[in-house]
C-alpha cells in the first residue's frame, strides 16, 4: 500500500510542478492538456497496481464512435 501512496504523491507533485511551469506563460489549455495526461497516467498506474479495469483508446473508439458510425449507417439505409 505504500507503493500506492508514493505513487499518487508522485503524480500529484508531477501535477503542482508541471501546471505551475505551463501557468506561468498564461497557457490555459496546456494546463488542461497536461492534467487530463497526467491523471490519465496516474490512472492507469492505479488501475495496474490495484487491478482495476484499464482503459485505452481503442476502448474509447468502441464506445463513442463505434455507435455513432451505426446510427450513421441506420440512418442512410446501408446494412
């Protein structure tokens, strides 16, 4: 559990570092890039470690686009 522990400390001082450095040229959506990367990879880390299910983009594809593409394909008639 302690590995646990130095990990989240690790990401979140990976988090104050980093959006300290990107805020300080006043950059709002790299701060917003670098969190949403930075806590997808503290995920991941949790999800191996702890044994959670882990996600990917093909996950994502599968779920967003995926049905988009059948409803498209309904809605033009194609089979």
């Amino acid at each position: 559990m302690e590995s646990v522990v130095l990990n989240a400390m690790a990401y979140v001082l990976l988090l104050v570092v980093g959006l300290r450095s990107i805020g300080k040229n006043g950059r709002k959506r790299e701060m917003a890039m670098y969190a949403g990367l930075i806590g997808w990879s503290a995920y991941m880390s949790f999800a191996q470690r702890l044994h959670w299910p882990s996600g990917s983009l093909a996950d994502l594809q599968y779920m967003i686009v995926a049905p988009v593409g059948q409803w498209i394909n309904h809605w033009l008639g194609s089979s």
